[in-house]
C-alpha cells in the first residue's frame, strides 16, 4: 500500500510541476494517461487515509487549496488521529487565505 502512495505522490508532483498541465512535459497522450492512472487510484483505494493526506500534499504543491482541503478532511474522516493531516489541512487553509 506504501508503495502505491509513493507513486501516486510522485506521480502528482510530477504534475503539480506543471503549470498549466498542458504547458508542461505531460501533453497529450502521457497526460491522459496520468490522469487515468490518478482516478483509478482515487477510486481504488478511496478509504485509504494514507492515499488522500499525499493526494492533499499534491494538490498544496500545485496552489489548489479547495481540493487539497478536501483531501485533507477525506483523510481525516477515515482516521481521525491523523496529525499530519490536520496539520496538512491548516497549512492548506492559510496558504489560501495568504493567496487572496
């Protein structure tokens, strides 16, 4: 399970490098298939607390707060004594609040 977390974080900081996606070195075809692999996994391991805490550490990187809020607060709910999470998650609302 580690294992799949840890290609699905580099996977998405290989993303979040991009900006916009489609400017960077994923186009086309590799793209397509970046984003099949992230919905896949998303929905494959959908209460894995693990998956969704890097899926909002990705998404940090990338300056999209809302979603890695969202993550965060999947990650929470699935376990609850996740620290790095809730600290994932306030890191993400001040980054927001700061971007404004």
């Amino acid at each position: 399970m580690k294992i799949i977390s840890i290609l699905l974080l580099l996977s998405l900081f290989a993303l979040s490098s991009c900006k916009p996606i489609s400017e960077g070195i994923f186009k086309g075809a590799a793209r397509k298939a970046m984003q099949k692999i992230f919905n896949s996994t998303e929905e494959q391991y959908h209460n894995y607390a693990e998956a969704y805490y890097n899926m909002g550490f990705a998404y940090s990187n990338k300056s999209d707060y809302d979603k890695a809020i969202e993550c965060y607060k999947k990650a929470i709910k699935l376990n609850p004594d996740y620290v790095e999470a809730y600290y994932g998650m306030e890191n993400a609302k001040k980054l927001k609040e700061n971007k404004k």
